[in-house]
C-alpha cells in the first residue's frame, strides 16, 4: 500500500519513526534467567479467584528468578468498563500481599508505560500503519449485518466461523476503491492479512502443557478497531514486545488465539515472549469437578475472602498448594518458613485442572492463625469488625484487654496447649459472642431434668469463688458433682456406673451450658474468670429452669 493512502486509514500525528520505541523501551538489564511477567486484567469486572492464582503464579515467577511483576490495564473495551475496578485489582491484590514493582498507579522505574492501553494509541497506530504499508494488513469495510449473514452462512454449511480465505471479502480491494469507500465515509477497521494455512500444524512449547500442536493461522483478524483502538491479539504483540515481557502466563481460554499471536509476532519482527497457559481452576460439585463459576460460586470472587475474613497468608498459601504440587510436602517440612521461600517452578504446574477446595482452605487457615500471637489475632479480628463486624462487634473490641484475654483462652497464651477454634474473622467474632451481655445467645439444653440442674446451678452458686485457681475451682465442682450425686472421681464412675447419675464431667456440662450457653467450650473456670463474678453468678442463676 502506498504511505499516502496508509496516511489517510491511519493519520495520527503522535507516531515516532518504529526504530524510536525500540530505543524508547529498551531491553531490560536484569540478570539472566530473570522473568518479566505482566498482570493484565481488563477493568470489565472486578478481579477474581482465577485472576489471583495466575497473579501468584506470576508474581513468584518473576520475583524468584530477580525479575519484575507490572500491571497493565486493558481497558480497550470502553463499553464494558467499570467505574472503580482498576482500584480495586490494586487493593484487593495488596491485601493478598502482592506487590508490583510497575505499571498503572504504581510507582517504579515505571520506563515501560504508560501502562493503560488506552494511553498508547499512538504505538499501536505506528505499528498497524507499518504492516499496511508493507501489505501485511488492510482496511475492511464490511458492516455488522453483512458479517452477522457471512456467520450465518458459515454456521448452517458447519465452516470455521470467521473472516478468512473466500469470506474475507475486502482482502483484495484495490486502492481505488478503498479510497472510494473513505470518499463515501464508511467506516473500517484494519484486519491482518493471514498468511497461514490452518491445515499446517506446527509444534509450540508451552511452559506449562508442555509440547503442543497448533495450527497456523489464516483467520484475517480485526487489529484496529473502527475508533483506532486495537484488539487484544494486537495490544498483547506490541506491548509484550515493548514492555519486554519475558514469559506470559494466561488462562487456558487463550490457547486457541495462539496462532494469530504467534503471526502476530512474526510479522511486527518481535521476538516472542515464552508461553504458560494455566489450567482452570475446579471445584467438586456432587460427583463430577466443574469449572468455578463467577455466577455460581460466592468464593469465586475475592471480596469473599475479604468478608469472611480469611487470613490473606492462608489464602495465599493455599494457593501455593493448589499451583504446586510439591509445595504442601515443602510446608510441612518448613512450616514457619514464608511462603516465597518455596522455590517455585511455572513447569510444575498442573497441566489440567487445578482442583479448589475450600474445607482446605479452612485448614490451612486454622493452621496459619495458630501461628499469631494473641495481639496479632486481636488486630486482624478488629480490623475486621471495623469493616464487616455490626456495630455491637465493633463495641465489644474497644475494649481490647478485655478481648485480649478472651483471645488468650485460645491461645494458651504461649504457656498452655494452643487450640485451634478460629478459622475465620468472621466466625471467630461470633466464636466470642458469649462473652458480651447483648450477645449471649444461650440455648439452655440440658441431659439432666431441671431438679438435677437446678441443684448443680444452687450449690455451685453457693461455693464459686473467683479467686480460686483452676485447681480449687474444679475440687469445688467435684464437692458439688458429688453433693448431687455424680461421681466425683472418673474412676469411680468407670468401675460404678450405676451408683451415679452420671459422671463429674457432665456436672460441669451443666456449669458450662449455664455459663457459655453450649456444651462446648474453652476452659470454664478461665471463662468465669475473665466474665468475673457478678456475670457470672447472674448467669448460674439465669439458667435455672
Ligand atoms: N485482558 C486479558 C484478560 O483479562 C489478559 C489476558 C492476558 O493475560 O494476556 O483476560
């Protein structure tokens, strides 16, 4: 195409000769083996599950080789965009504790912006220019309807859907009657002229499927939209090429595109970036895995995380497992160890579906709150009320030393054997409702008829004293177990059951009940203890029935 015609399809004055953003953007200095990976979410949403676990695996192939993480917006599609999200993808991800070292809002050396794509029109209009001038790609003036009849026709007759070989009619438009249809104004986008026969296969090796088989590409894709802005197969060849990524990792959905970037790359005479795509992350539903759905499934949408009140290092950790199949032995063996000790490999990558279970998840975040101290629990569990608690939580944590020994119950305080109760904020907060007035929510059932528990609440009453250490409390409970007749020693009841209406610990049971509202519960005498002696006794006498 001559340059004066490629000057009418494309004028911008803002291009720079092509050899000026190789100087511009020059090639990295960092040491070899060092990996540029990029986060490139689309501001159409906000990020979820899926976008985390591709940017951990991002973030750590960079960062364990000495290289660099950036974040690029593809906001190319204005239509879809949402107000906020570019925000949020940068505070949700600082939550998980993944830092960028580039890219939009992002201080850094930040050379290789601007990281938005609608900030470097000018670059892709440079390059789109240069590959018509050298008969790589052409205007295509086909309208909406005539595209939408031209599927049409290709469905019914079970074609490949799409603009290619016959069907890509303004392929061979002549000069004249390209300057004709701009005459009449007609709208056009710039198509890439495919050169490939999709018969001919070809090996490509991916970091994570290995060695794989695509074809080559015939399909006369859209570069440049009718606004100028470019298509994702266009920005992704120009600037992975200039922000000098090293290893693109993506969802598997982008295999298929594989072949029109590989053209891609071919024709702007970039070199290309290595290749991970990842598997979909599954989950167990019923009998079969399926994908996780972000319409279906609350814990595909990283807010979650954030409401429910996970600790980012187990979600984080978690994620470790599920991209790496070694790393659970690695943490067993360094359970204190953080996380980017792990020496991670992108190869190692399940090369199908990455199965996502959150009863694991749970785990490993009981696991990773037992390791807090009391005073860091205390902060992550009100830090939470500030934000998702009601208010009456948000009462109960003003008073921190009050909580701070609800939270060493838990504990051990670093002397006793540490339990591992909480899982979450969220349910750790209500694990504590007992302790506060206009929460306790008692569900008074007993084993016992009320002249049995009515006498365990009477006589405990009586002798509870809350200066009493564990030992004096609970030889007071025996007093009070054998008074209304339980046995007040296990033995005894083990080798006299019937002599017994029932054992010392299930006098207790009824203490408990009384005191926590559930049989189930941390240290009694503690937790009368840190109630002190006025609730306390209210509560014996409240729970008389
Ligand atoms: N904007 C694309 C997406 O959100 C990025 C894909 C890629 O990482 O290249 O799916």
């Amino acid at each position: 195409m001559t340059k004066e015609l490629a000057d009418l399809l494309i004028s911008d004055e803002n291009i720079l000769p092509l050899d000026e953003y190789e100087k511009m953007y020059p090639e990295r200095e960092l040491q070899k083996g060092a990996e540029v990976t990029r986060l490139a979410p689309s501001p159409t949403g906000f990020i979820h599950l899926g976008n985390l676990y591709s940017a951990l695996a991002d973030e750590r192939a960079a960062h364990s080789t000495g290289g660099k993480f950036y974040l690029r917006i593809e906001d190319t599609d204005d239509k879809r965009k949402v107000e906020g999200a570019v925000e949020s993808v940068i505070r949700t991800l600082r939550y998980f504790g993944l830092n960028f070292d580039e890219g939009a809002e992002i201080d850094g050396d930040g050379k290789y912006g601007p990281y938005f794509q609608r900030q470097r029109a000018s670059i892709y209009h440079a390059f789109a220019k240069d590959l018509l001038l050298r008969d790589l790609a052409y205007p295509c003036f086909c309208t909406e309807e005539e595209l939408t009849l031209v599927r049409a026709m290709q469905t019914e007759n079970k074609l490949n859907i799409g603009y290619y070989g016959k069907f890509a009619k303004c392929r061979h438009l002549t000069e004249e009657e390209i300057r004709k249809n701009l005459d009449e104004g007609k709208p056009f986008v710039i198509r890439l002229k495919a050169r490939g026969d999709a018969s001919v296969k070809h090996t490509f090796n991916d970091r994570i499927k290995g060695e794989i088989t695509v074809p080559e590409n015939d399909q006369d894709v859209v570069i440049l939209k009718s606004d100028g802005i470019p298509t994702y197969h266009f920005a992704h060849a120009v600037d992975d090429h200039f922000m000098r990524t090293t290893l693109v990792i993506r969802g598997e959905e982008w295999l298929a595109s594989l072949p029109i970037h590989i053209e891609l790359f071919s024709d702007l005479c970039f070199k290309m970036p290595a290749y991970a795509h990842t598997s979909s992350l599954l989950k167990i539903d019923g009998d079969t895995k399926r994908k996780l759905s972000k319409r279906k499934d609350p814990e595909c949408s990283l807010d979650y995380y954030r409401r429910e009140g996970y600790l980012p290092a187990a979600v984080m950790k978690y994620l470790m497992t599920v991209l790496q199949s070694n790393f659970e032995e690695w943490e067993r063996k360094n359970p204190d160890a953080p996380y980017t000790d792990f020496k991670f490999s992108v190869a190692k990558m399940g090369k199908s579906g990455a199965l996502f279970d959150l009863d694991k998840l749970k785990d490993v975040s009981k696991d990773e709150m037992a390791k807090l101290s009391s005073e860091e629990i205390f902060s992550f569990l009100s830090d939470w009320t500030n934000e998702f608690g009601s208010e009456s939580d948000r009462a109960h944590f003003k008073d921190e030393g009050y909580v701070l020994r609800i939270i060493r119950l838990v504990t051990g305080d670093g002397s006793k054997k540490r339990r591992k109760d909480i899982v979450t904020a969220s349910q750790g907060v209500r694990l504590f409702d007992y302790f506060f007035d206009d929460s306790f929510a008692p569900d008074y059932v007993y084993r016992f008829d009320a002249k049995i528990v009515n006498s365990v609440l009477e006589e405990f009453s009586k002798v509870y004293d809350p200066a009493d250490d564990g030992g004096a409390w609970f030889s007071k409970l025996k007093d009070v177990a054998a008074r209304c007749g339980f046995a007040a020693e296990n033995s005894a009841y083990k080798e006299n059951p019937d002599m017994f209406i029932g054992n010392v610990s299930d006098c207790a049971e009824i203490v408990r009940v009384a005191i926590a509202g559930s049989p189930n519960s941390p240290d009694l005498c503690t937790i009368m203890n840190i109630l002190g002696r006025d609730r306390s006794l209210s509560r014996l006498k409240k729970a008389m029935i």
